[in-house]
C-alpha cells in the first residue's frame, strides 16, 4: 500500500484538493481498524494530503459493528466516515463503488479492497 501511494503522490498536484479512498466492505469488521490505520499512515508518509476514507457497506451481517468501528475510527480523528446501504440503493460490490464515487468529497479517487 505504502508503495502504491509514494508513486501516485507525484500525481497530485500541490493545488488539487485532495484524494478520496472508496472501500466496499461486505462482512469486513476484522479488517476496518487495521486497513484505517495503516492507509492513513501511508497517506502521511506518501504526503498525500488531505484525504478521506469512504467505507461502503453492503448491508452484512458485521454492519452494524462496521458502522460503530468507522464512527470510533472519525472520534479518535480519523477523515474517515461510511454509507450503510440498504437494499434499496442497489448490491453488491460495483454499484457499492460507483455509489462511493458520487459520495466522495474530492475529485481524485481511488477504489480499493477491505482485506489488507
């Protein structure tokens, strides 16, 4: 991960406003803390800067332990924050990312797996 974001950083221009990292998660509350953890320490390290976490969760059975996680994750002052979708807004994992697309705060993106 470290790796793949020091060869983006050059990407990113001094003035673009930031990065958003979209991530599907579906039964994925093992994996939430360390993923957080570890990209943000990667983003600081890459200098990429500022950027947000996007946690799309696909209505599974660890949801609700995902959305406690994601909101611990925002108090302890993490840009991190989740879309818990129903039913109603589509499933699975490519409507899961483009609904994280239109729900990212900045223009550059990048769609990444839960599991580390």
């Amino acid at each position: 991960l470290a790796q793949v974001l020091r060869k983006c950083a050059p990407l990113l221009h001094p003035a673009m406003p930031g990065l958003s990292v979209i991530v599907p998660t579906y039964n994925e509350v093992d994996n939430i803390r360390p993923l957080c953890e570890r990209l943000f320490k990667s983003l600081k390290d890459a200098g990429i800067e500022p950027a947000e976490l996007v946690v799309m969760d696909d209505e599974s059975k660890g949801s609700a332990q995902t959305e406690k996680i994601v909101n611990e994750l925002a108090k302890e002052g993490h840009n991190i924050r989740g879309h818990f979708r129903k039913k109603a807004e589509g499933r699975g994992l490519s409507s899961a990312v483009m609904l994280g697309f239109d729900k990212a705060k900045y223009p550059v993106m990048l769609c990444m797996d839960a599991d580390l």
